[in-house]
C-alpha cells in the first residue's frame, strides 16, 4: 500500500501531522507514506523514518511571484513529482481550499473532511471520499482520527511524534545544560514581554542553565541580543534553518516558548517544554505529546516569569 500525506503549512501545523505517520506505520507496518509539504517545512516530515519521499510544493512562493517563468516551471515539475506514483489514497489533513487542490494532482482515492468539519468547506469539493470529524478535537487528535477513518482503524494512546535529531551545537555555544528560549512567533501580540523573558533567564542562571537565543528574521535576531546581553551568559543563536534548529532543541535540557511551531517541535523531540499562550487559546492547537509539557496563559492572560519556573520545578 502507498499513501500520500498532504499537509503543506504551516510549521505547527505540519508537526502535528507527524504522529499520523507514527500510527499509520503501527498498523500498516508495510505501508509505504509520502508527504506533500511547502517546501520551507520540508526538514519535519524528513526527521521521521517512516516518510520516504517528501514532495516540497511552494505555493507560498508561487503566490508572491505569479506571472515568474520560473514559478510556472517550477509548477509544472512539481505537478509531474506529485502525479508519477499511483496512491491508494491521498489523504488530506489540512481541510484548506489549496490543500484540497495539491491533492487532486495526484493520482489516488482523495480523502479529507467533510464539509462541517474542513476549515474550508470548499474544499470537500476535491474529495473522493470524506469524513466527519469533531472540529472541538485538539489538532493532533483531528489528524489521527481522519487518517484512522480514511484507513479503518482506531487511533491509541498519546500522540507519538516518531521524529528524531542528532543533539548538535553551532560554533561558540556553550557547554554545559542549556535552555531554548523561543522568543519569536508570527504576531506581535503572542509576544511575552522581554523583561519577563530576563527575569526567566536570570532564574534558569540561577539554577545552573545557559539560555540560548535563536532568532529567524533581523527583528527576531536583534530581540534575541537584547535579551542576550540582560540575562547573565546568555547567547544569542546565529541564524539556523530548521534542521539544525531540531538539533539544538534535541540537546537542550528544556524549551520555553510563546506560541509558534517551534514550541510544537521541542515537544515532538520530547524535551520539556512550557508553553506561553497570551493572545490565543491553547485548547485546541497547544503543545501536546507524552513527554513533559505544560501550556500557560490563553487569551488576554499573561503568565508570569513566577509561573514559568514554577511549572518547571519538574525539571529544574
């Protein structure tokens, strides 16, 4: 049996994809999964051994430069890698317009949401065969459960992620325990303030361990320096691409993080991690899996430095 998963972006929502191939592969052990994701996001699906081939799509690039030669070219190799396999099913977990179109290039049974259920109901449109799914399940859970319907069984236990990482550090970093601090997210307003940000740094000091910095874009960087010259030892992290960011999660003794993909990835590594929710509610698109984690705040609630190292002391 070959399947094709379709779950493009963004990066939170690719991780919470991951434990579909976990359950997928328990019950189907011969299965043979690939993946269809924007090619930004493709390092995740990559990390899990069960994937074997990931097909990188680039819609977000395509849409910034639509009349490119280039963009049309690039379209059209993609459209031949997408369709050269024929699918017993393609299935879709992303319940989007422009998911729903990736998977009807392939070749294949193409299953999704149904439309009271997809968070595009056009979307249901493309589908060969679809499903109810309870749109009050955590993300993770709505993954698991239309892959599990679309393929007859039953989903079990807590999520299991499947991804691993070699622990790596860049040049300069230092030895010893260290933290992922993830300052940085996609909204100004999921921000945690930077003086509680160096209140916790100087408590994790406190307790023996370095707080690392990483930072993607000028803005993220020079917040990460900022915060780096107030918290004692402190280090702003150089530029890394996802990869490498997965190792530097994988080696660290614990993450903190406001809500951004990269919260969702140390938790998929399994390491400890609290996460910061202040303008959003982390009922439904938490942090979630079987290692340590514990979600703070929701929206229009700051949690405190206090809170953070409180939830922690399970670790610390």
């Amino acid at each position: 049996m070959r399947l094709l998963l379709v779950k493009t972006s963004s990066l939170g929502d690719v991780i919470h994809n991951l434990p579909v191939v976990s359950d997928i592969r328990r019950h189907f052990p011969e299965a043979a999964i690939d993946w269809c994701v924007e090619d930004s996001f493709a390092a995740i699906p990559r990390l899990h051994p069960a994937v074997e081939e990931v097909i990188p799509v680039a819609i977000r690039r395509w849409r910034k430069q639509l009349f490119a030669r280039q963009t049309w070219q690039d379209v059209s190799t993609f459209r031949a890698q997408i369709g050269r396999e024929a699918y017993d099913l393609v299935i879709d977990t992303q319940g989007l317009l422009k998911s729903a179109l990736v998977a009807r290039q392939a070749r294949g049974t193409r299953c999704g949401y149904d439309a009271a259920s997809a968070r595009e109901p056009l979307a249901t449109r493309f589908y060969d065969r679809c499903f109810a799914v309870d749109v009050c399940l955590h993300a993770v859970a709505r993954n698991r459960l239309l892959a599990a319907k679309a393929l007859g069984y039953s989903p079990e236990g807590e999520p299991d992620y499947g991804i691993v990482a070699p622990p790596s550090r860049f040049p300069g970093c230092p030895q010893g325990p260290y933290a992922v601090l993830l300052t940085a997210t996609s909204r100004d307003d999921k921000l945690w303030p930077e003086a509680h940000w160096i209140a916790l740094g100087k408590s994790l000091h406190g307790a023996g361990i370095t707080a690392l910095l990483p930072g993607g874009s000028p803005v993220e960087r020079e917040r990460a320096a900022r915060l780096a010259e107030a918290i004692p030892d402190a280090v702003a992290v150089p530029p890394m691409r996802i990869g490498e960011l997965a190792g530097l999660l994988a080696g660290a003794r614990l993450a903190v993080g406001v809500d951004t993909g990269l919260s969702h990835l140390a938790v998929a590594l399994r390491v400890p991690t609290v996460a910061l929710y202040v303008a959003t509610d982390p009922g439904l698109t938490g942090v979630l899996g079987s290692a340590f984690h514990r979600n703070l705040g929701g929206k229009g609630l700051l949690p405190s430095p206090d809170d953070v190292v409180s939830a922690l002391a399970p670790v610390l």
